[in-house]
C-alpha cells in the first residue's frame, strides 16, 4: 500500500513552510536572539559545578529533618543579642518554645545615657577645628532637646539613687559640652578632648552596673532552667550569636559556658559568629542544625566527629602556604594548629602584655 509514503510526503509539504518560517524570525525577536555557542569543555564544566550548586538544596531539603530530629531528642537553649540585654529561647522536646523574661529595664537606661555620650562624637567628628562649618548645629540642637528631656525626668525612672546620680552627672556634662559649643559656634579638639576625658570615670561606673545587671539575670535564668531539664541538661545543645566586636568576652556565651562546664565548649555550647549584631532565632538553629549534622558527615567519611567543624582544607592549605611562602622566601606566618574537638575557648585565648579591661587603663 502506498497511503504511508503519501501521508509522509504530504506530511513533509504541509509542514515544510512552518520549518522554512521558524528559520526567519520575527523584527521583535532580534533583539534578544542569537545562537549560544558553547563547546563541549564548557557544556561539561557547567554540568560538574550544577552538582555542587544542587548540593545546597539537598542540604537545605535534609536540614528540616535533622532540626526536627534533633529538637525531638534535645533540649536547646538559643543565647541571641538584642539592645535589650539579650534573649534566651529554651526549646524543650514537645514543649512550645519557652522565651526567658527581658533583662531589668535598668539596663538600657544605663546604656542609654552611655551612648548617647558617645553619640555626640558622631555629631561633632567630621566638624572639629573647622569654625567655617556650621552644619552641625541643627543635629547638636535636636539632640540637645533630647538630652534635657531625658534629664528632667532622670528621678522618674527605676534606678538606684546612687546610679540615678552618676546619670545626672553625665547628662548635665553632655548638656554643658553642647552649650559650650554651640554658643561658641566651633568644636575646637581641646573642648572635645577635656570631654571625653571628663565623662570617662562616669561611663566606666554605667558599663559595670549594665554588666553586673546583665549577668545576674541571665544566670538566675539558667540556673533555674537546668534544675528544670535535670538529667537532660547533658545532653542539651545551646549556641550563642556573636559579631566580631563582641566576640571576645562575649556576654551570653560566657554565662552560658559558667553553666555547660569547659568540656562542652564547642561540643555541645557553641558560639556562632554572623555579620549582625541581631540574628533570628530561625538562623541560628538552622547555624546549629548544620553544625551538628556535619558532624556525622565528617565521622562517616574521615572517621572523625569533630572533623567539620574546622575548615576541611585548612590543613592542606596550611601546608600549601608553607611551601609557597618557602618558593618566595617567605616566612610563614599561620596560628598554631589545633586539634579536632578541641574544647578551648571560641576567641582570642593567648594571653600577653597590656590592658585588658576598662579597668586596666587606670
């Protein structure tokens, strides 16, 4: 039969002047169209890099099931930093998150008044010495009327009396640095200077009450949360966020760390460190989840629990510097080597000469 062969060439004439025209495109398609070369090498370097771009997803697919695991399993206690002094979360194995009461309110009033001492360097910087300036008198005017509001309702608020009267003194200082250099209508350094030299002692009273307050919260707060998990305090995770400033001699790590002993530091009481001061409570358990996960990755694979939580390369890479800085006639210069699991302190550990403290500068 020759219906086949006849459909077939019939197929071909009908459909030949759609081929023909998808050839020539349309005016509105120019400007976009073109033909993508791409030669075998780069066809197969895109399809290696998609597997490790894919990964991410398999690891954010996974991570949902892990956190779920692992909240199930373990209590966690979430140690994030907030103006207000902090913010603790207790997730229980189903229980609803428990958050812990705020710090004293005495707290951000003490650092208040600190800072805005602090701030009026930020007000006068870019202007010292420079009388032909006068740009910053509407910002000192405004923030002026801040201040004395602030001081006229000082015996208001709920703060000791002793307390009260080293915050009086700091912002009638700040009122009197202001009005000097506002009647003046130039912010000479010398003025600047005597300030700041002035308020010191007051703001070094402000920062150890803030501390003491601080401090003395968040550990009634644990001590009554680990009488309340019991024996399951040992197997309870915790992680505190941290940005490089505040990294050493972090607050909330360190009195979580008075609590979890040394030997859970960086085995089961974690510092985190981020790009922000503030971090969600999502982020870091995600942070956590990764961490522990990792984990038994770096067990499967290298025979070592700990193994992940170090750069993998690092070690190579040490030794790639040794030999480079070798080929140049360099010295290498790399911090000492630690070892998986090490339970040392998160920060800067090596101890030396100089100030150390606000105290110290005494």
């Amino acid at each position: 039969m020759r219906t086949a062969p006849s459909l077939t060439v019939a197929a071909i004439m009908l459909w030949g002047g759609t081929v023909a025209s998808a050839q020539t495109l349309p005016a509105y398609m120019a400007p976009i169209a073109g033909k993508a070369a791409a030669t075998p090498s780069d066809t197969a370097t895109k399809d290696m890099l998609a597997l490790n771009t894919g990964m991410f997803e398999l690891y954010g697919d996974a991570a949902k099931i892990f956190q779920k695991n692992i909240l199930s399993k373990h209590p966690v206690i979430l140690g994030l930093f907030s103006g207000a002094g902090g913010r603790m979360i207790l997730y229980r194995p189903g229980m609803a998150p428990l958050d812990a009461p705020q710090v004293p309110i005495v707290y951000q009033l003490l650092k208040s008044v600190g800072h805005s001492t602090m701030a009026l360097v930020q007000v006068v910087g870019p202007y010292v010495d420079n009388p032909d300036n006068k740009s910053w008198r509407g910002s000192m005017l405004a923030y002026r009327s801040r201040m004395q509001s602030a001081l006229d309702g000082l015996d208001a608020t709920p703060m000791e009396p002793g307390w009260r009267d080293n915050n009086r003194t700091i912002l009638q200082n700040n009122i009197a640095f202001m009005d000097e250099c506002i009647s003046k209508g130039v912010i000479a350094f010398s003025t600047l200077e005597a300030f700041g030299k002035k308020q010191a002692p007051y703001l070094a009273k402000n920062v150890a009450w803030a501390a003491q307050t601080q401090v003395a919260h968040w550990m009634t707060v644990l001590a009554e949360w680990k009488a309340q998990l019991g024996a399951d305090w040992d197997k309870t995770y915790a992680a505190s966020n941290t940005i490089y400033v505040a990294r050493q001699n972090n607050v909330l790590f360190s009195v979580l760390a008075q609590f979890f002993g040394p030997d859970a530091i960086n085995i089961r009481l974690l510092l985190i460190e981020t790009i922000s001061f503030t971090t969600t409570p999502a982020d870091m358990l995600e942070s956590l989840t990764r961490i522990i996960a990792d984990r038994s990755v770096g067990a499967l694979f290298f025979g070592n629990y700990h193994l992940m939580d170090y750069e993998l390369m690092g070690g190579d890479a040490r030794a790639a510097i040794v030999a480079e800085s070798a080929k140049r006639g360099m010295t290498p210069f790399l911090p000492p080597a630690v070892p998986f699991g090490s339970k040392q302190w998160p920060t800067l550990v090596t101890p030396g000469q100089g100030p150390a403290t606000i105290a110290d500068l005494k």
